[in-house]
C-alpha cells in the first residue's frame, strides 16, 4: 500500500512529488502517455519565476524531475485507467493489467490538446495535421503552413513556425486575438505571418497520398468559402482536461474540469487531490499548475497525518 500515488508529470505532478517526498511519504509517481506533460511540447518559457533569461520548457520539466527523484521520488512509466475507493476508504488505481494500492491519491494529469471534430482529422494526425510546433514544425521547411486559433498557444506556435515555414497562416475565428499582448504583438509583427481573420476551417483536404493539401474555409461575415493550400496545420485551441478515467469519484464541470472542494485541491472523496489543468480552466499555467501541486501535496500529508 503505497502513501500518495502521483498521477502525472507535468509542473503540478513534479511539484507535487517534491513536496511529498521531502515529507517523506515516499511518493509514487505515474507518469502516464506523455511524460513531463504540456511543457515538453514548447519551447522558450519566459515566465517561470527564477529564470531571467528563459529555459526550455522539457530542461524544466527535466530539472524537476531530477529534484523530486533526488529526494526518493519512484517513477513508474503507467497510464491509469481508472480508480476504485476500496471499503476502508483506500484507493485501487488499474493500470492495464496491474492494480496498485494507495492511501490518497493526487491527479496531476493535466490537459490535452483539442481539436476541431472534422471528419478525417483522426487519419491525418501525423500527415499534416498536428497540435505540437515542436515536436513537427522542422518537417514543414519551405511551405506554406497555417495555425488555428487566437491565444498564446496559437501565437507562440504561429511564431515558432517561422523558422522553418515560407508562410504562418494565422487562422482566427474572430478578427482579435485572445493571446497576451506581448505574444500577439510579436506574431502579428512578423513578416511570415499572415492572419486570417473572422474564419473557420471546414474540412481538411488531403492529396493522393491522403497527406494534408489544404484547408477549406469559411469568412464568418460574409459566408463566402475559399481553399487555402498549407502542407501542415497546427492546431492550437485549446485542451481538454485528462479526467475521464475518475469514474464518478471528482465532481466535473461541463468541459471535465475537476471541480476542487472549498476553494483547496480536496475533492469530493476524501484523499483524493486534484491539481493543475485537470482542474484549472482559468489560469492554466507553469508556475500555478506548480503551486496547486505543492497545495495538493500539503493537503495529502495533513489528511494522511489525520487518518493515520
Ligand atoms: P486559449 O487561451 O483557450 O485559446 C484558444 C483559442 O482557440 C482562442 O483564441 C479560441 O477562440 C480558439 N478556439 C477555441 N475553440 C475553437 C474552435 N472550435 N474553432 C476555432 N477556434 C477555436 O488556449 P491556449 O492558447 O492553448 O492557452 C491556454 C493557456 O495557456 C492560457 O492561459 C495561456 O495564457 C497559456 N499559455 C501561455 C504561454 C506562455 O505564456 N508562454 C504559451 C501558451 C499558452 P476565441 O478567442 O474566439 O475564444
């Protein structure tokens, strides 16, 4: 039976274990499908306290990896795919084949990456059709790309893109962006970007190959529809928290965001703590993903000093 049982690696899972293990609580943590969470996906990050000139958002994750198992932090490479309260009020995780057994639980799983709902997009994820700038941006040299959406994701993104890309199409559905002034200021400054505003992507069009050709679209206000050749889009609005596996044991809103119990990241079964973008729609950064972790932790010792 294990103390705590850390459910994700992103900044609130990481933050989270190190908290838990310098209380000596000899956390366990599962790092899940995509280790070292959203983080892992950027680049440059400029607004993590403590770093004047920046740091790369998978050195970050790596170097809070390296604290929290610095400290005895067991990392087990699982994905859970659902969590029973056993009779005694402990947990039963199911990971595959194996179970595990906890005394309280945090759920650091963070969010994933959100697409449109169009029909092909499954097939295409990989052929042209991606949500990390990242992870495939140097694939599309010398051609024309576009990038949906209008906050900070899709300007870092969009700007990024650059690099490598003869043309960014920015692609909003309103005609001003969402993103903070300084993202948005610095993308619509760029010679390579071209926004696109008031306009939707209706369908992805594929050549021979079934690769990405072009995007049809739609102008909001005036209904007309046109056909825009990019060899890649970047999809960048928004995420959806990683919360379906709770089976009924977290109260969600209407998008799956864990609803956290008076103003704390208890939920509403004892020893279960929920932190980061799971539960947070609003602020959705770095450092408060990073706090809520070592809130979640503070809570999992007192309750578990409390139901010794
Ligand atoms: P976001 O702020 O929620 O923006 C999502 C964008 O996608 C919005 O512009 C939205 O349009 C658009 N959108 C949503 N659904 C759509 C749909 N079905 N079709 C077309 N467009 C759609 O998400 P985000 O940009 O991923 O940012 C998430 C959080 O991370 C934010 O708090 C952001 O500040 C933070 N972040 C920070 C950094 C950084 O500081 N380095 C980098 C990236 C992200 P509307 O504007 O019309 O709603």
């Amino acid at each position: 039976m294990e103390d705590v049982i850390i459910i994700g690696t992103g900044c609130a899972g990481w933050t989270a274990a190190i908290y838990t293990a310098r209380a000596n609580l000899n956390p366990l943590v599962l790092s899940g499908t995509q280790p070292g969470g959203q983080l892992t996906t950027t680049t440059d990050v400029e607004n993590f306290p403590g770093f004047p000139e920046g740091v790369m958002g998978p050195d970050l994750m790596l170097k809070m990896q390296e604290q929290a198992t610095k400290f005895g932090t067991r990392v087990e490479y699982k994905t859970v795919d659902g969590i029973e309260t056993n009779g005694d009020g402990t947990f039963t995780l199911k990971c595959g084949d194996d179970t595990l057994q906890a005394r309280s639980v945090i759920v650091a799983t963070g969010a994933a990456p959100r697409h449109l709902g169009l029909p092909n997009e499954k097939e295409l994820i990989g052929h042209g059709l991606t949500s990390c700038a990242t992870c495939d941006g140097a694939f599309y040299r010398d051609v024309p790309v576009a990038v949906i959406g209008g906050g900070d994701s899709a300007c870092e993104e969009a700007t990024f893109l650059t690099r490598f890309a003869s043309k960014v199409y920015l692609i909003h559905r309103r005609d001003e962006l969402r993103a903070s002034k300084i993202m948005a200021e610095r993308a619509l400054a760029h010679e390579k970007i071209e926004p696109v505003w008031n306009t939707v992507v209706e369908e992805y069009l594929t050549d021979d190959e079934g690769k990405m050709r072009a995007v049809r679209l739609k102008n909001r206000e005036s209904g007309e529809e046109s056909e825009l050749e990019v060899a890649c889009v970047f999809v960048a609005i928004g995420h959806v928290p990683n919360s379906a596996f709770l089976n009924g044991l977290v109260d969600q809103d209407e998008n799956g965001y864990i609803i956290q119990q008076a103003g704390r990241t208890a939920t509403k079964t004892p020893g279960l703590f929920a932190a980061g973008d799971v539960a947070d729609h609003y602020y959705r950064q770095a450092v408060t993903a990073a706090g809520q972790g070592c809130a979640a932790a503070l809570e999992a010792e007192r309750f578990l000093s409390d139901h010794e």
